[in-house]
C-alpha cells in the first residue's frame, strides 16, 4: 500500500469541514468518512446515555454507516471489553485531534482473481478516552473505499495497562430492517467451516428457540436489504487475533442485530486475546454494492492486509493438479491401489494434461512427516514428477504440522516439493490464527506453497504471505460421496458467500453427471448432481490458484471432448467481472488471463438469458462453447460443443437446462 498522507493543513480543515462536529443530542461529538465517491459513509459518536434514578449519564461511542443516504448499518455499539476493567468505549469522549488522511493501494496480486490492483480511499484515526479509569485511551482506525468501509481498534502501551488481555469485542452490528441473511450457522469455535448458507431473515436467527437460535455464524454473512442494496460482513488482517464470529442475540423486533463474537482462548477460555501493547485488532469490514455479485471481484480484503512479505515469489505458481483421493486411487486398471507407481501413473496423466501439479493425498507418512510408509516413497515420486515437468503437493494432518514443521519443511523443501495440503486444521482462536502466519512464513523460507483444509474461512492473506494458494472452508464436492450437501443450489450460494475471500479449494471435475432422481452417494466412482457443462463453468466460476482436477484420469481420456476445457482454463486471472447472479439462482463471470477471456455461467432451474459481450477488448474473437444439450436436464452428460466468431459488443445467448452451465474461452484472434 502506498499512503498519502496530507499536509497538516490539509488535516485541520478536513477536521473542521467534514470529520468533527456536534450532533442533534446534548454533549455528543461525531467524526464522519466518506467514501472517494461519496456515496458511502461511516458516522462515530459519542451518544449521551441518561439512565433512571441517581446512576451518572453515560457517553457510549457508536458507529452508524449509510450508502446511498441510506442506512446500512444504524447506529451501534463498539467497544472492548479488557480483563479487570469497565468496556473501554461505554463511556468515553472522542478527542479533538482528529487524523484524516487518503491513500491510493497500489500492488500485485500473485495469484487469484485479479493481477493488479489500484484502489483510492480514505481514512481517519480518531482518539478515543475513557471519562474514568484514569483516562484509558484507544484510537479508531477506520477507511472508506467506494464500496467498503473498514474499521479496528488500536490500544497504545499506556499507565496502568502493561498487557492488552481482551475479554470480548463490543462491536455491533445493528441493522435498520429485517434483511434476508445467507447465514452459515456453525456448531461451536472449533469448526471446518463446511456448513451450508442457510437464506432467512435476521430475525430467524435472533435467540427466542428457532432454527437458528443460540448459532455462531460464520464470516462472511451477506445480505439482502431491499430498497437500499446489498451488504456483506467480512473481516481482514487478522494477525495475532482471534477469528471473529457473529451472534444474534434479539427476539422479534429487537432481532435485527449481531453481536462480534471473539473465538476463546484454549488455555485462559475467558480471554479471547493476550497481547503486548501496542495492539490493534482485525479490520472489521462492511461491504456496500448494488447486486450481490460485486463482492466476489472485489479486492477489499486483500486491500487491508499487509503488503508482500517474500522477496522472491518467482517460484509461486497458479495451476490446475491431478488428485488421487476423490477416486479413490484408482490405478490404471482401475483398481484402487495406493501406492509409489500409481501415483506416477497420475503424475504422467497430469504431464500429459498440462496440468502443473499432482497432489498426493492422505495415507503416505506413518504419523511422523518425515518418513514415508513403505508403499508409498514421496521423494521418488517427486523425482519422477520433475522427469515430467510436473510437480508435487503432499497431504499432512495439521496437529503434525503443528508437531514437526521446523524439521519436515526443510526435508521437503531438499525433497523438491512444491507444496502442502493441510487438513483439519478446525481452529482459528488467537494462538490457531498465529499458528496460519508461522506455517505461511516458513513455508515461504522453504519455497513450499500452502493449500489449508478444514479451516477457517480466507481474511486476505495472500497478499502477505502468496504462498498460501488455498482454503477450503467449504462445502465441496467431496460431499458428494458421503450425501446431498453438495448440490447444486449450494454451489450457486458459494460465489455470493464464501467466494468474497476467494481461495476456494472445492476440489471440481466430477464428470460422472447425473439428475437429481439418478443420484446415489457413494465412495466408489462418486456421482455428482448438475451437467458437464454446470461442472465445467465451476473452474471460471469459483477462483482457486490451486484447482483440483479431481476424477480418475481413464474417465478424463474417455471424455477428451469435454476435458479438453479443463486443460486450457487457467487458474489465476488478470480481471474478474461478475455479470449477473443471484445467491442460489443463477450466476454469470467472465474472467481475463493474458489475451483470452473465459466465461463460466450456472444455473438452478433451467434459464435463458442474453448478455452483452461489452467485457471484450476491441479486435475479434474465436468462441469455444461448451454448453448443455437440449436434452441435458435429464442426460446430464450430454454436452454441446462448437466455434463462434464474437467481436466487443456482441449479444451472446446462454441457455441452460436445470442444474446446467456453460463454459466459454474467447480467444483472441
């Protein structure tokens, strides 16, 4: 990020024109921030609370946020609750030396949906002191981009404060209607995130006994507040914290709200966060657009995290591998054998392919990570992958990682592999979010990139660490061979929901294709629900730096026609543009890598549309369609394939049968 910061005078008069005033209520002051565009803003106050009988009336600091002139967000509470003290911010005054400054992010992202980003905001830090507690302090940081604003605490070192031991997070989320919510409701703090998005309204989710109630929900959370637009919460930069859930704890009319809910310490349970001072908090992050698709190209969470931390990141590379798993590693005869020569039967497919890599998955070390079982030699196959040009992640169990990765990182890194695949990681309190930045870190010493499972949900971290190529956090396409999770209206909720931190390792390519009557759950030769066009629009539609290409390699030979877009799509892009979509229904992206774009569209119920091909550079185009059949919606596998000319400009005509698709590579020509 490079910041601009304004000259002093500069600062006073944005102090006194737009940032400090006194509002309507006796003795309240407010600072707002708008958005480079205007149309977004965040209001903080200080509102006088007068409570019956002799009690002393109180200054509560709150944050109200509006787009469009509307409300968002009304006013709410913020605040932190510090072991041995009252909630600094329950009653406090904002100090007068208000800080405004603007900035301009300007950087490159390695992998994922964009190459460059160059985004204006502005921002303001605001000193906040307690009335009592001999004066305690804390500043407010907070940003406004033209679609999101952003906001965290910082606690300076200060008497009678030597360490920042927080006990919960007061911050609210108030909200001035009954929204519809796409809410992922999770058990407890220990979770993979693989819940569904369940639509509903605020209200359901309020604690008075309903299908809901008493849930942690887990970020992101998107909603829907007709009249005024689309809202998401997300947050970012969360480096040496503690993840943040949500809550809500209202009945009825008093439901419209949710409450930040910090994951517990292991060892001290009522803590949330142990720190020295100075300390700052995650950015809490509230996301503006007027249709759902926006945050799914938008660069805000990257935005808010640190700048690059590896020197080098010549050797971190976005692509498509070969997997042994979903298959269950099948040889070549089609029997299930793992072992070192069926996974260099994978290897010479993904060659073959043009696939990158070749993931080995669970079952290769004996429960030490340094030694291999006797089947299965990781350094042979590493080798003979090199051979190959093509290279090798390996699966590891996280509580072993935990264990080892001082001694086993340096031993793969002299092995030649290029990555790992960690697993039921299932934390993210503070000492599990350190864990994610120690992996991250030495990985990137060693040359190895990361793809974490059974984890938390992505907060932007690959613009720090961009070694780190995945996250699961997701109901995937393993589901399918255990139950129904994995169907088709869940994958059409993921681009809306879990998509705004992109990553998403939902490990694609099922082409054993089958209706919704036909579909069985099964471990061998697992089915997947939705047509070969529907899966093969998933590798533009969901963005991976590390996309799995997950059926047996004779299924992939058999059906060369359609595999053949597998092997071309790319798997990190230079521009994303979500063109239409609707959590559940329908969605449509184009996507850029070099001078060719890539068009990938999903659908529920069978739907017709036109677009407009105003995404296209000037210059003419060769249109490769894989589309549905128009008999597909009850043979799934039949797919139709043909070469368009298109030009910028061009109406272009997607019909899709029920839980179809459609994929495009537009090729300059």
């Amino acid at each position: 990020m490079k910041a601009k910061s304004i000259n002093l005078r500069r600062i006073v008069a944005l102090s006194a024109m737009i940032l400090f005033g006194f509002g309507a209520r006796a003795q309240e002051k407010e600072a707002t921030l708008k958005s480079p565009d205007g149309n977004l803003e965040i209001t903080f106050r200080t509102e006088i609370v007068k409570p019956r009988g002799n009690a002393s009336e109180t200054s509560t600091l709150k944050y109200e946020v509006k787009f469009g002139g509307k409300p968002l967000i009304a006013p709410s509470a913020m605040g932190l609750e510090l072991e041995g003290n009252r909630v600094l911010g329950a009653d406090v005054r904002i100090a007068d030396n208000i800080v405004a400054t603007e900035g301009e992010d300007n950087y490159r992202l390695i992998t994922g949906r964009t190459g460059a980003v160059n985004e204006k905001y502005k921002a303001v830090k605001i000193e906040i002191t307690d009335r009592r507690d001999n004066g305690r302090k804390m500043f407010i940081e907070a940003r406004a981009y033209n679609d999101a604003v952003a906001f965290r605490y910082l606690v300076p070192e200060q008497r009678g404060m030597t360490e920042f031991r927080l006990k919960s997070e007061k911050t609210e989320f108030r909200l001035p209607m009954d929204a519809t919510v796409w809410a992922q409701t999770l058990p407890n703090y220990r979770s993979g995130y693989e819940s569904e998005f369940h639509q509903m309204p605020v209200s359901a989710l309020g604690n008075q006994g309903g299908v809901g109630s008493h849930h942690l929900v887990g970020l992101p959370l998107l909603m829907e507040m007709p009249g005024t637009g689309w809202l998401a919460i997300s947050e970012a930069d969360i480096e040496g914290n503690p993840s943040m859930y949500l809550m809500n704890p209202g009945a009825g009319w008093t439901g419209y709200r949710f409450d930040a809910m910090l994951a517990p310490g292991r060892t001290e349970p009522e803590l949330t966060t142990v720190a020295p001072l100075p300390h700052k908090t995650a950015w809490r992050v509230i996301m503006a657009a007027n249709n759902p698709g926006h945050f799914s190209q938008a660069n805000t969470l990257t935005n808010l995290n640190p700048e690059c931390r590896i020197d080098d990141t010549s050797w971190i590379k976005a692509g498509k591998s070969a997997w042994d798993w979903w298959n269950g590693s099948l040889n070549k005869e089609g029997e299930k054998a793992y072992t070192t020569e069926t996974m260099k039967y994978y290897v010479d497919f993904a060659a073959e392919s043009g696939l990158e890599y070749m993931t080995i998955d669970a079952g290769w070390n004996t429960g030490d990570i340094t030694e291999c079982r006797e089947h299965l030699n990781v350094p042979e196959v590493v080798a003979y992958a090199k051979t190959k040009g093509v290279k090798v992640f390996i699966w590891l169990y996280s509580t072993h990682v935990w264990n080892q990765m001082a001694e086993a990182f340096p031993l793969y890194e002299k092995w030649g592999v290029a990555g790992m695949k960690i697993d039921f990681v299932e934390r993210d309190d503070q000492a599990a979010i350190d864990w994610y930045y120690r992996v991250a870190e030495l990985a990137a010493k060693h040359k190895l990139m990361v793809d974490f499972h059974g984890c938390t949900k992505p907060w932007g971290l690959q613009r720090t660490w961009p070694n780190v190529v995945g996250f699961e956090g997701i109901i995937g396409m393993e589901q399918s061979k255990a139950g129904r999770r994995d169907s088709p209206y869940n994958r059409l909720v993921i681009p809306f929901t879990r998509m705004i931190g992109g990553l998403a390792d939902y490990t694609p390519g099922g082409f054993e294709n089958v209706t919704e009557e036909e579909f069985v759950a099964r471990m061998e030769s697992p089915m997947v629900r939705g047509t070969r066009a529907h899966h093969l629009a998933i590798y533009v539609v969901y963005e991976s730096p590390f996309q799995m290409v997950s059926d047996w390699p004779e299924t992939y030979r058999k059906e060369a026609a359609s595999f053949a877009f597998i092997k071309k799509v790319p798997a990190s892009w230079d521009i994303t543009k979500v063109l239409n979509g609707y959590p559940g229904k329908y969605i449509t992206i184009a996507r850029k890598s070099g001078n060719d774009w890539y068009l990938g569209a999903m659908t529920d119920d069978a739907r017709s549309y036109e677009i407009t091909l105003d995404f296209l550079e000037p210059g003419n185009y060769s249109a490769e369609i894989y589309a549905d059949a128009p008999d597909s919606g009850t043979s799934p596998k039949k797919i139709n394939i043909k070469t368009v000319k298109v030009k910028n400009g061009s109406k272009f005509k997607i019909d899709m049968a029920k839980a179809g698709g459609v994929a495009v590579h537009f090729k300059r020509m």
